[in-house]
C-alpha cells in the first residue's frame, strides 16, 4: 500500500470514528425525557445513590425539570430536537474531507474550533444556568476528546498535501 493510500485510509477511518461519535451524542438528545428515567433507575441499581449522592441528586433533580418540561411546556424540548438535528447536520459535513481531505481541510479546522468552543461555553453558561461545576467539566471533556481524532485527521491530511496528490478518489458503495 502507498503512503497516499494509507493516509487516506487512516483519515477516513478517524472521520468515521467522530461522525459516529457525533451522530450518537446527536441522537441522544432526541429521547432525553426517557433517558434521564433509565439513568436514574440504573443508578440506583447500581447503588450510586450511597457512593455518589450529589450525582444522584443531580440526575434526578434534571429528571423532574425534564419530567415538568415534557408535561407543562413540551415546546421547550423541541430546543433538544434542534440540537440533535445540527450534531446530525455537522456530521454530513465531514463527509467533504472524506472525499477530498486535502481540499476540505476546513471543515476539519472547523470543527477543532467548535471543540475549543465547548469550554468557554460551559464556563460562562454553566454558573449562569446553575450548573454544577464538575457537570461542566464533563461537558468540557466532550470538546477536549472530539478534538483529538480531529487534530490526528488534520496532521495526517497536511502530511497527504505534502504528498502533493490529486483529490483522493472516493471508495465505491458496498453493494
């Protein structure tokens, strides 16, 4: 195998990887009302309540803000449904650097920007929306990991430009 070849397969792996990664932490937030029912009951299986209680407080303290939410205002859950429907709309984007790394590199660099982007975010929201503190940095972390297959897909297309090839030809569906 080429060099050209293989980075093209180690880029197109890595952007699998992250739109994966980013379809489901999408599709996550369609269900929240359900999801939090399940986490709480998981929870307490599992005796977290004992061991962790402030996260236990925490999960069902949003459980019941959700519970009232979807009972009295569902119209403000369609907010989720939105940004289920752009984490979906940002995944089609990569399918550009799938294609054609070299070309659509930006989207890359774009979305290392929307992964930087999560951590000023959660610290000037999260006090504002009274969020505790170690919730956002779990909410930080999601930024801090997505950027990682990114920068790994960024240097390894500068390394493809340097190869100094054409567009990177685009695998055949399945069938």
């Amino acid at each position: 195998m080429s060099d050209r070849a293989a980075l093209l397969r180690g880029i197109r792996a890595w952007l699998v990887f992250f739109v994966v990664s980013l379809v489901l932490s999408g599709a996550t937030a369609f269900p929240l009302v359900h999801e939090l029912h399940w986490t709480e009951d998981l929870l307490k299986a599992l005796s977290v309540p004992e061991h962790l209680p402030a996260l236990a407080d925490w999960i069902e303290r949003v459980r019941r803000g959700l519970d009232t939410a979807d009972a009295d205002y569902p119209f403000l859950l369609y907010g989720t449904d939105w940004l289920a429907f752009a984490h979906l709309v940002i995944a089609v984007a990569f399918y550009g650097p799938y294609r054609d790394p070299v070309r659509n590199i930006w989207v890359v660099e774009f979305g290392m920007i929307a992964c930087a982007g999560i951590v000023p975010l959660a610290l000037i929201c999260g006090p504002v929306r009274g969020i505790p503190f170690w919730w956002s940095v779990l909410d930080m972390s999601f930024g801090i990991f997505g950027v990682i297959p990114l920068y790994v897909v960024r240097k390894r297309i500068k390394r493809l430009e340097a190869l100094g090839a054409g567009p990177a030809p685009v695998p055949a569906p399945a069938t």
